[in-house]
C-alpha cells in the first residue's frame, strides 16, 4: 500500500505537470484520472487503463447526447447513469464506470458541450492515465527475495513436519500439537498469492517457476494430511515403525533441498523390499498397525513421485531414474 502511494503522488504529479506544460484546461483533473489509474500489477495497469478510457469516452458520447438534448439539469445527471452504467458494465469495462463518472461530471460541472469540449477531456483522459501506466510500467517493486523468503520458511517447515512423523515412528507416545502444518499450508497460500503478482508483472516472457513450486507443496501438503492421519493410527512402537522412521528422518534433511536428492526414494525401495521379506502379522492389533505403515510408505511414494516432477534431480542417480521414468 506505501509504495502504491508513492507511484500514485509520482503518476498525479506528472500529469498535471504535462498538462500544464501543455496549456490543457483541468490539469488536477489529469491528477486525479493518473491516481485512479495506478494499479499493483503491470498487467492488471494496462487491462485497468485499457477499460477506464475506453469506458470514458463511452460516457462521455452518450453523456453528450443527453447534455445536447436536455440540458444540464441534475435529473439529466441521473439518467446518464441510469443508461450509462449498464451500457458501460455490458461492454465489459466495468473497471472504468468511476472515471468516467469523473470526466462526466467534471463537463456537467462547466455546463457547456462542444468538440473542442470533448477533446480537452480526452487530452486529459490520455495524460492522466497514460502517466499511471507509465509509471506502473517502469518500475515494480522486485518479489524474488520476499518468494524466496516463503520458499525457505515453507521449506523449514516440511523439515520439522517430516522430524515429529520420525519420532512419532521411533515412539508412539511423542506430543506434538501439528501447528507447523497450520503455518505451512498458510505459507504456501501466500506464497502463491505472492508467483502470481509477479506472472502480472512480467509482460514479455513471463515465468511460471514460482508458481510451479508453490502449487508442488499444495499438492503436497494434501499427502502429507493424509499421512498424518496415518500417523495418529500407529499407537504402539513396531520394528517396522522404527525402520520407516528413517525415510523420515531423511526427508527431513532432503526437503529443504532445491533439487530431487532420490536418497529417501532409495531407502523407500530397500525397506519395501524388506517388508515383504518379513514375516507376516500374527495378531489383529498387529496386522492394522503395519497396515497403517505400509499406507504410510505408499503416500510417501505419492509424494516423492511429486517431488521427482517438478524438482530437478541433483544427483547422478537421482537424474537417471528421472531419465528412465520419463
């Protein structure tokens, strides 16, 4: 909000500056139009100042129709947005009703119509908005830092997730209250919020790579859900339990990489390999409680496989199963 002040004093104050370089009657009326103009997305700049004028000349012919034919009275004022608002919302510049109310009033307010009327108020249409857009083109505030920043808190965040289900594993008894998964699926949210503003600001050759990420751990985020849920089903400490305590602890040490490492996904194939060579449950109690492990280990599959698409490989293992997989 500070810093779209700053455009909209910079914006205000070119225009009127123009348009009193330029002898044009209505100099703060530019001001005003540069304000309403300015927008916190470059796209969002050129789509707002696209719909704001073409709306405004809009107005301003049937405006002028309704002038020329009533006069300048306040139920003709009325009328005017009767008719004119619809019209405008159905042509689908809705976004510029306000400017145009604007420039509409400001020629009520003179009580005189005319060409040389109409296009003073179009030099002022095109010098307030052009010097918003042109302000909003020039210069956006940098979000890289403040998205890599969220990457890294998100990041941090799978970390001590991925610890608790480890303990959790090693010990059925460990308390843990789960609020890192609250602030990450918080993180991630803003973190999207954050890759699209930047998508709007990137008008030549834009970059989804944010985006991707962030959608990842949203993707993600709804496994690792599920994989709490397992994880409150495993009441007792089983050797099985123990030894998927250490796909765990790794990925813990693996999330926070930039790159796929593969490392939890080789200790995943060992330890299903061995599961199978294990002996068969004896009890109920037992059956369900390896059961809840070995779905686990499945949704750990899950998320790895999201992982190993998006992330690229960072080691010479690690990128030849991505090569085969492909």
């Amino acid at each position: 909000m500070g810093f779209r002040v700053i455009k909209s004093a910079v914006a205000s104050l070119l225009a009127i500056l123009i348009t009193d370089a330029l002898n044009i009657p209505g100099a703060t009326s530019a001001g005003l139009l540069a304000i309403l103009g300015v927008d916190v997305t470059r796209k969002r700049s050129v789509r707002s100042v696209s719909a704001r004028f073409f709306a405004s000349v809009l107005g301003l012919l049937l405006a002028s129709i309704l002038f020329y034919s009533f006069g300048f009275h306040y139920w003709v004022l009325a009328l005017y947005i009767l008719l004119a608002f619809p019209a405008i919302a159905k042509a689908n510049f809705k976004e510029g009703i306000i400017t145009s109310s604007v420039v509409v009033f400001r020629v009520f307010s003179g009580e005189e119509i005319g060409l040389d009327i109409l296009l003073i108020q179009i030099a002022l249409l095109i010098i307030g908005l052009g010097s918003a857009m042109v302000v909003n083109l020039i210069y956006m505030p940098n979000s890289q830092g403040s998205m890599t920043e969220i990457r890294h808190k998100v990041d941090g965040l799978f970390s001590v997730i991925f610890k608790h289900f480890s303990l959790t594993l090693k010990d059925p008894t460990h308390v843990w209250d789960g609020r890192e998964l609250i602030e990450a699926s918080r993180q991630i949210e803003r973190g999207i919020q954050e890759a699209n503003r930047t998508m709007e600001n990137q008008i030549i050759h834009p970059s989804a790579s944010w985006n991707i990420y962030f959608y990842m751990r949203k993707e993600q985020m709804e496994i690792v859900q599920s994989m709490m849920h397992q994880i409150s089903q495993i009441y007792e400490k089983l050797p099985h339990g123990v030894l998927a305590s250490a796909l765990f602890e790794q990925l813990s040490k693996d999330v926070i990489s930039e790159g796929y490492t593969g490392q939890t996904e080789v200790l995943l194939s060992e330890l299903q390999a061995k599961f199978r060579e294990m002996e068969l449950p004896t009890t109920r109690e037992e059956f369900e409680l390896r059961a809840a492990i070995m779905q686990l280990c499945r949704e750990l599959e899950y998320y790895l496989n999201i992982s190993k698409k998006y992330k690229a490989p960072t080691s010479k293992k690690a990128r030849e199963k991505a090569e085969n997989a492909d």
